[in-house]
C-alpha cells in the first residue's frame, strides 16, 4: 500500500521574523489610522489614530514604535510605511522621506481583495490588508502589488493644471447641451452657444426657428430724462 506524504505545515498568515516595523497609513479628512506590526509582538496588529494632517503625532508615534520594539528585542529597527495613492497626493510621503522613513506609495487597484468585499460601497483597502501586502511586497513575492513612483512638486502641479482643464472641458459641455436642450424645446435647433457671433445668427435668421420668436438684436438701454444713477446721487452722512 503506498504510503501518504503528510503535507507541509501551512505557512503563518504574517511573517513573526521581521527585521523593520511596519506601519499602515489610512488617510482620511479628518482621522489618520495607524495600524502596524513591530519586531517581537508576535502576529499583533496595534491600531492608533491620530487628527488627519498631524505629523508630529505621527511621527511620535513612529518613535514608540521603535522604542518599544527595542525594549523588546534589545536591537534598533527602522520604519518602513506604506499608504494608498489617494486625494492627499504625494506630501505625506515626501515629508516621511525627509525624516528618514522609508515610505511607500501604492496603487490600490492593484492589491487583490476578495469578491464579497469588492461589493462594498467603498474601494478603501482597511489597514491589515495594506500591512500584509507591504510584507509580501519587502519579502520580494511577484505581483503582490504595484508601487507607485511619486513625481515632484513640478511634476504634480503639472497634472494638476490638466486634471483641471479636463474638469473644465467637462463642465461646458455640460451646459452647452442644456442651453441646447433649452432652446431646442422652444423649437430652435442648430444654435451653438461656443459661437461669437451665436446672437447675430439667431437675431438673422440663420439659426432654424420652428416658431414666431421675438426679435432678440441687442439694443442699447434707453433711460427716461428723469432718471438718474444713483452713484451719480451724494449721500450725506452724520452733517445733522
């Protein structure tokens, strides 16, 4: 009878031997969570927050982490941080760069997630599963994920500048076809408000007209003699 290979014990979910505290960012308006995972813990995820745009209590927090992981072990280990590439840009990151944290930038898109969480109405990865991707990302596994290089300061303002501009090509498009759809109700089709001269051709007659429309030719404003401006009227104050 052949014998059966007993299978290989199943590898642990998180890696206990780690050789750096790593940390998970999620950024939101107005609360940053922290959760993270520390030489000597064990497989223990701690989670913190701190009010959204505090550095300073980030990175205290950052130095706990690697006091109390020295405490444990009796050795120094560095930060390693990961967050999504989100709304707050790339400053958060060139700031921790600054201070000596090695950070990272990734493409949530790109960070497997299981089918019943994909129906969530939120695409926000919570910050366990950022945790695990960010050690199988340092441990070197293929395809785990994609990091995203941050551009300059430069480079950002540059994108920006046409993300605007794509913003604002969308929103006169939009009213161009309700100015048409406006008019087309009134039975007046081919008018194209983007044209200089879009009054001239409807007052004309080269716009079709399906009805009797009043003529709109511009006309100069006729005041009555008596009339006047008030800036042209003094006031008078505190002479009593």
């Amino acid at each position: 009878m052949p014998s059966v290979s007993e299978r290989p014990e199943a590898p642990t979910a998180i890696q206990t031997h780690l050789a750096a505290s790593f940390v998970s960012l999620e950024l939101s308006r107005s609360i940053w969570l922290i959760t993270s995972l520390s030489p000597g813990s064990g497989e223990k995820m701690s989670k913190h927050s701190v009010r959204a745009g505090d550095v300073a209590a980030l990175l205290a927090r950052f130095s706990e982490l690697k006091r109390k992981a020295s405490e444990r072990t009796g050795k120094s280990f560095p930060v390693v941080v990961i967050q999504e590439a989100g709304l707050d840009g790339f400053w958060l990151h060139r700031v921790l760069q600054s201070e000596g944290v090695e950070s990272h930038v990734v493409d949530p898109s790109s960070i497997a997630t299981s089918r019943r969480r994909r129906r969530a109405k939120t695409d926000r990865i919570d910050g366990e599963a950022l945790l695990r991707a960010l050690l199988a990302y340092k441990r070197g596994e293929p395809r785990v994920c994609a990091m995203v290089k941050a551009p300059t300061p430069e480079e950002e303002d540059r994108r920006r500048l046409c993300r605007e501009r794509k913003v604002l090509i969308a929103e006169r498009v939009q009213h161009v076809n309700r100015v048409k759809g406006l008019l087309f109700s009134q039975g007046i089709s081919g008018y194209e408000p983007l044209r200089r001269d879009r009054r001239q051709r409807l007052a004309q007659g080269e716009v079709e007209v399906d009805r009797a429309w009043p003529d709109l030719t511009p006309r100069p404003r006729q005041r009555p003699a008596g009339d006047r401006p008030q800036v042209e009227q003094p006031t008078v104050i505190g002479l009593m």
